[in-house]
C-alpha cells in the first residue's frame, strides 16, 4: 500500500470525510497515469513506425532515381537536390 493509501484508510477509520476523498482521488489519480502511459506508449509506437517507414522510403526513392537516360543515379548526385 502507499502512503496516501494508508493515509485515507485510517482517516476513514477516524470517521473523517476526507478519508473517502482521499481514496477517490488516489483511484483517479491511478487511472489518469494509467491512461496518460498508455497515450505515450501508443506515440512512441507510432513514432518508431514512421521513423522505420521514412527510412524504407527513402531507400526505395534512393535506389529508384534514374538519370533521363535510364542508368540509376549515383548517391553524389541525389546529395545536388538535397543540400
């Protein structure tokens, strides 16, 4: 148990109110952190999905960039249009 739970057992044991509202607000306080971890998780994931995502597409243009007359364009080239 925690402190705050401990703390709310014993001032609902005393007869105080505040021990109720105590124990609400660790339990909602307990569920928003649970919520807010699942909402970064979820961002994380999806960052390392598009972070991978970018890098495969950036090979498969690399890779595909043809010179007007068809031969592939060489690295030192595709660094003109991005630099």
């Amino acid at each position: 148990m925690a402190w705050d739970e401990d703390a709310s057992i014993e001032l609902f044991n005393d007869g105080l109110d505040t021990g109720s509202a105590l124990t609400e607000l660790h339990d909602a306080w307990n569920s928003q952190v649970g919520a807010l971890k699942e909402a970064c998780a979820h961002i994380s994931n999806h960052l390392d999905y598009t972070r991978a995502q970018r890098a495969k597409d950036n090979a498969y243009v690399e890779t595909s960039m043809k010179k007007i007359g068809g031969d592939p364009m060489t690295v030192s080239r595709l660094n003109q249009y991005f630099h």
